[in-house]
C-alpha cells in the first residue's frame, strides 16, 4: 500500500538515523567545531586590532607622560622664581637655611633607618641644633 500522507517515501529507520545526526552540520562536521572555528577567528582579528593599536597607545601614553612632567615643573620653577624675585632677602635666607635643615634631618632619618635595618645598634640619631631659633635684628 502506498501511503499519500507521508511525503517522505523513506522508511521510518532513516528518521531516526537523522535525529541522531543534529548534533552535526549538513557537512558532517560536529556543531561545536563550528563554534570554535568561529572563536578562533575573532581571537585572531582582536588580536590584529590590539596590534595595531598598541603602538598608538604607547605614543599617547608618552605624550601624556611628558606633558604632565613639563607643566608639573613648569608650574614649581615658575612659583619658585617668581617667590625669588618678589620675596624679601630675609625671607630668602629663611627659606634656604630651612631648606637645609630638612635636607640634613632628612639624611638623618634615612642613615637611622638604614643601620637600624642592617643590624646596627639602636640608638637615636644625634640631635642637633637645627631647633634653635635665631632672631636676627639687621639685614641679612
């Protein structure tokens, strides 16, 4: 008998045999490789671009690093010369004699902690005068 109903004239078998075939393509290869396939080719592209990229990134970062530096020591030279010139002398020798004082305490603490960290003797570093205040009645 000849069922007109059923459009597919193949046996019910060959149904079953292509249920089990849905976990691959039309071509016979597995879904999933192409996935990876795809997967691949967008890592590869994007890593293209970041190549590409990369070297513009640099350039603006030492664009940036540069111009931040300039206008940071723009900014201090500037304010320090234009304090110089408009400052009063005794003003200036303040700040030179207190600039040296924190540079010679600076140095002290440093060597304090160096020797204490290479097994020194622990002592405090000397104290010195640099705490002293001078009064000065005449120019500088």
């Amino acid at each position: 008998m000849n069922d007109s109903s059923n459009p597919n004239p193949n046996s019910g078998s060959e149904s079953q045999y292509s249920g089990q075939q849905s976990s691959h393509s039309r071509s016979g290869r597995p879904v999933f490789d192409s996935l990876r396939d795809a997967l691949n080719d967008g890592a590869q592209q994007a890593r293209a671009a970041a190549e590409k990229a990369a070297p513009k990134i640099k350039a603006a970062l030492a664009d940036a690093t540069y111009w931040t530096g300039y206008g940071a020591y723009f900014a201090a030279v500037f304010t320090y010369a234009l304090a110089n010139e408009l400052a009063p002398d005794s003003l200036k020798k303040g700040s030179h004699d207190g600039a040296e004082a924190g540079k010679k305490a600076a140095e002290d603490f440093a060597r304090g902690r160096a020797s204490r960290a290479s097994g020194g003797a622990s002592q405090p570093p000397p104290q010195s005068d640099l705490g002293a205040v001078v009064i000065q009645t005449g120019p500088a």
